[in-house]
C-alpha cells in the first residue's frame, strides 16, 4: 500500500486537560487507530 494512496482529512481536537495520564494518552491512541481502520476498511469495501 503506497502512502499517497491514503488521502484523508485531518481531524484536529483541541482538548483542555489540567492532568493527563499516560493511560489517556494511550487510549486516545487506540481510539485513532480504530477511527483510522475503519476508513480503511470502509474504502476497500467500496472498490
């Protein structure tokens, strides 16, 4: 899969957090990868 086959929008959320974990951290993380596949996904199902 090349990288400029993959022409998404980004996203940008600004949050205001006095105390944030690395738990949270990691959750956004995973909360973005799921978001990301499933675009994927979504695209190769519409070919």
């Amino acid at each position: 899969m090349e990288s400029s086959a993959i022409d998404k929008p980004i996203l940008s959320v600004a949050i205001r957090v006095s105390d944030l974990s690395i738990e949270d951290l990691e959750a956004i993380s995973a909360i973005n990868r799921i978001a990301l596949n499933s675009d994927y996904m979504a695209d190769i199902l519409k070919d």
